[in-house]
C-alpha cells in the first residue's frame, strides 16, 4: 500500500469508527424510544458504513480503477477483506434485515483473502464471522462444516488461539442442537491440545466450558474432578470472564447438591471477580477502547454484562425463597441485562427470559401474586416476541400454571400443568406433575383424588428412571412429601414426612421444612402425642415467620389451636384462632391484590 493510500485508508477508517462510536454512545444514553433518537444513531450508522463503502472503492479492483484514482491511492487485497469484514459485523451488530448483503459482504472478503501466512488471522477472523451469522440463521449444518474446517486448518498451521476459538464455537454449536457428547468431546481436545502446547490459559478455558456441561447435566462424578482441576489453576485477575463463570457454576453445583454454604461462599468469591472486574471495564469505557473492527480479543467468555447478569442471579439462588434478598439480586441482574442490551448486545433475551421466569417463582413463593403475574406477562412477553419461542413456551406454561393453581383457578391450572407434562423437557415435566399431584389432593371434584395415584405412581418411576438426575434432593423431596399426603396409613404417612423433613434440613429448604413440620403435626395430633404436635407446630410457625408466609403460619397455628382445645386451655385457643384469621386475611389480601 503507498504512503499515500495508507493515508487516505486510516483516515476514512477512524472516520468509520467515529460515527458507529457516536452511535453507540446516542444508544447507550438514550434509548431510541422516539422516533427522532432512532433516526439519530441511524444517520451515523448509515454515515459509517458509507465512508467504509468509500474505502471499496480505493481496493484492488478491475482495471478501470485507475480512471479515476492514482495508483498511489490504490489500497490492497487484504485492506479490502478487512473492509468487508467490517461492513459485515457493523450490518450484524446494528441492522436487522441486512443478513443478504452482511452474508455477500463476508464472501467478498474471504475470495479477497491474499494467501500466505501472514493474513491467517484476517481470514479467520472472516471465517468466525461467517460461522456465527449460520448460526444466528440456525443453519447449523453449514456452521457444522465451517467450524471442523477452520479447526483443523487451525491446528495443522499450530494457530493456538484460533484452535481454541473454533473449538469452543464448535462445542457451543453442538450444545445448541442438544449433542452434549460431541460437545463434551469437542472440549476434551481442546483440554488435551492445551495441555501438550503448555496453554495454561486455553487449559482454564476448555475446562470451564466442561464443568458448564457436566453441572446443566448434573453429571457430579464429572463436576468434582472438574472443580478440583480448576481449584489448583491460579486465578489470574486478568481474565475475569473465566473465573467469574467458574465460581458461578460452583456455586450451581453446590446448590443443586444441597451444600448452600459453600454456594453461598462460591457467589462471593463472584462478586469479588466481578467487582474487580468492573473497574477494568468502566476504565476500558472512560477510554474508548472497545471495538470490534478487528483484532482477535484472546479470551472466549462472558462479556461483563452476562457475567453481572449470572453473578446476581445465581446469587438469588442461593437466597432460596428469602423474597426480599433474592429479589434484590434478581433485579439487579436484570439491570445488568438491559445495560448490556443498551450497549448493542444481541444475544441476552433468553438470560433476560429466566430472570423473568426466577422472578415468578420468587414471587409466588411470598404470595406476592401481583408480582408473579407482571414477572409472568413480561416473560410471555418476551417469549413471543423472540426466536425461542419453542423453547421457552413450556417454561412460561408452568408459571402460569403455579399462578392459576395459587389464585383459585383449578381447573384451568390442571389443564395447564397437563399441556406441559406433555412436552419433552425433563424438569418442567416433574414440576408439572407434582403440583398437579398436590391440586389433586383438594381438588374440586371427585374425580381429581382418583386419578392421584397414578400421578404418584407415574413420579415414582420418573424418579427410579433418573436416580442421579437434575435437582435430585428437591425431587426427592417434593416425592417424599406427596406421598406422605396421599396415603392413608398413618405409619407409612409419617416415614415419608419424616423422609422428607430429613431431606430439606440437609438441603436448607425452610418452605418445604415448615409445611412438612405442620403436616407432622396433624399426623400425631390424633394418636394424642400433643408436646410433639405443638413442638413441631411452633418450628413451623418461626420458619413462616421468619420468611413472612402467612398462610403456612396460619396453618402451624391452626393446628396449634386444635392441640390446645385437645389439653382443655379454652382461652389461648380463642387467641390463637383470633391469630389465625388474621393471618388467613393477610395471605388473602396478597391473592386479592392480582
């Protein structure tokens, strides 16, 4: 390139970046929700882009080129791959029905490609452009075959980075068509290529994306040598897309194991990343440095909004049903998502559809139906509007059931459980199935205490199927409790509560606790055992005091009354009652208030 072609290319270049800078500060600062801000950051988008269509024009083309410019000012072959490659990714990240041209763009640029080399990374930096536009289009066929390609040119030609690069796209492809084994294959030879190059770095990376598969999969005999691995790497504070993600995975896998202290102490090893994390991140704000005109960043992980995003909401995991805690760090972790949307990023509405969904289960756990129902329209909201829909319908579905089946509508909540146990997700299904169960235990008609034995039944094998499965203690659990419910025989009655109470004071489970205690209480209230039936009462009404759940204090109380009756002390019972009707008023006020 001549000097001054070198000139002219830096200038329309930096004029280029200016433009889509100004854009993106116009969005960040004020959300386009007037048609003249939309026009605003539209303007400097169309204004970049025709300054790097200029710059086309100055590249390597037929012989009429020189008409009308200098050959000093003729640009060269990978100049104009660059080119294209950034007219592709500003069309991708800033314009929604431009996928034909942002497509021709990037096979202009690949054909442009000057071979050699020296201009690998330009040709795989259009090659990772290519690949995540299939795959924005679901054509994971056409980004199957990119991806093996790029990959193997990658390891024949010993670029590491971009071993680890395609690799790690390749396993996500793999995990979005639901192949967790090819995926978890994919990620094995990466660790393996780590390993013999000495890629610390690429090691850590390989293995977090491993242990992700193996905690969705609840796979603990994978998950335990995973977290040993990655406890003996050094966490380098330099890369804290990794690190923030490993804790939050252990702390998902603590959780789902019952170990709430260590989840608790893995969330704030997370925040702790994450807050210094953010002083980089404001720092690379302050200066203007980011820019995805080109150069490979290095490090594959969340960007600091999904990350926040995680952090918080993997933090009102570990609050369990604590409402006010756990809806503190879901609505943070909601603020981290709109940032994130508000900085141009396009990939959060399904992180920003389970926050919904946490959200509705929070809500309905506090009785706070009005909360529950906005979290659920907002879901459905979004839901409907979005590609994964199919994905996501079944989730909703569930939530809206839980919202009929607490507000009184119990029909239409059974219908609604029974559209989703006919779906395919394994999760939903069990959830489904068990509070179908515990609306068919007072439901309004006879034919619901007939049909709840083969719903048990049916939880049964679905457990026996899956011994290791997801969310197995809660599972086993909610079982437990069902059973003890639905039987008739008071000594098989009280083992399966007793089962069950075990399991939710390993696990911290203070809902279930409290309901459990209360339904031990009204099985030995008849056999006479009134101590036991008023200590197990009590324990139940300071665990519903302490989570400000009026109807399970109403129910502890109640049953406290009876044994107070039983003993002949007429006049505590009367307060007691007095109590308990004040607390069935409060929990109706709440139902009222959707």
């Amino acid at each position: 390139m001549a000097a001054t072609g070198e000139v002219t290319y830096r200038v329309f270049w930096s004029l280029a970046e200016s433009h889509v800078r100004q854009a993106q500060s116009i969005y960040r600062n004020t959300l386009p929700s007037s048609a003249a801000n939309g026009k605003e950051w539209k303007k400097h988008i169309i204004s970049g882009l025709s300054c790097l269509y200029g710059l086309l024009r100055l590249c390597t083309t037929p012989r009429d080129q020189t008409k009308y410019f200098s050959t000093d000012l003729v640009l060269g072959a990978d100049t104009e791959s660059k080119t294209r490659l950034r007219i592709a990714q500003i069309l991708g990240d800033w314009t929604d029905d431009r996928e034909e041209e942002e497509e021709r763009q990037l096979t202009r640029a690949l054909m442009s490609v000057p071979s050699g080399d020296i201009y690998t990374d330009t040709r795989y930096m259009v090659v990772a452009a290519q690949c995540r536009l299939f795959m924005r289009r679901e054509e994971l066929v056409w980004a199957e075959q990119k991806l093996k390609s790029a990959l193997n040119d990658a390891q024949q030609r010993g670029q590491h980075r971009w071993v680890q690069h395609f690799g790690l796209d390749l396993g996500r492809l793999y995990l979005d068509k639901g192949d967790e084994q090819s995926a978890s294959n994919v990620l094995q030879t990466l660790v393996g290529y780590a390993q013999r190059v000495g890629d610390k770095l690429g090691l850590a990376v390989a293995l977090v994306q491993q242990l992700g598969i193996a905690v969705h999969a609840r796979n603990w005999s994978v998950v335990d040598p995973l977290l040993t691995s990655l406890d003996s790497l050094a966490g380098d504070p330099g890369v804290p897309q990794i690190w923030t993600r490993f804790w939050v995975l252990k702390a998902g896998a603590m959780h789902s194991r019952g170990r709430v202290a260590e989840a608790q102490e893995a969330c704030n090893s997370a925040r702790q990343v994450l807050m210094g994390w953010q002083g980089v991140f404001a720092r690379q704000l302050a200066a203007n440095c980011s820019s995805s005109s080109g150069l490979f960043g290095g490090i594959r992980g969340w960007s600091y909004y999904e990350a926040h995003a995680w952090v918080m909401l993997m933090s009102s995991y570990v609050q369990g049903q604590t409402f006010e805690p756990a809806l503190r760090f879901l609505n943070l972790a909601l603020e981290g998502v709109t940032r994130g949307e508000v900085d141009g990023s396009r990939e959060l509405q399904p992180l920003k559809l389970h926050i919904f969904l946490r959200m509705a289960d929070v809500s309905i756990a506090a009785q706070s139906m009005a909360d529950a129902k906005h979290a659920i329209d907002q879901a459905l909201a979004l839901g409907a509007g979005g590609s994964f829909w199919r994905k996501s319908r079944d989730a909703i579905a569930l939530r809206w059931a839980m919202y009929l089946h607490r507000t009184g509508h119990s029909l239409e909540a059974m219908d609604t459980y029974r559209c989703v146990i006919r779906g395919t997700h394994e999760d939903l299904r069990f959830a489904a199935q068990i509070n179908l169960a515990l609306l068919q235990l007072v439901g309004p008609t006879p034919e619901c205490r007939q049909t709840l034995r083969s719903t048990v039944v049916g939880l049964i094998q679905a457990l026996e199927t899956s011994p290791n499965g997801p969310h197995e203690f809660v599972r086993r659990s909610l079982l437990e409790l069902v059973q003890g419910i639905e039987t008739e025989e008071p000594v098989k009655a009280k083992t399966h509560l007793l089962a069950c109470l075990k399991i939710c004071s390993d696990t911290a489970d203070s809902v279930l606790q409290g309901w459990t205690l209360c339904l031990l209480g009204t099985l030995v209230l008849p056999a006479g055992q009134y101590e036991q039936a008023m200590r197990m009462c009590a324990a139940g009404q300071n665990i519903a005091q302490s989570a400000n759940d009026p109807l399970q204090k109403a129910a502890a109380i109640g049953i406290l009354s009876h044994v107070e009756h039983a003993v002949g002390d007429p006049e505590r019972r009367a307060k007691l009652l007095e109590i308990d009707q004040q607390c069935l008023e409060q929990f109706n006020a709440r139902i009222q208030e959707y």
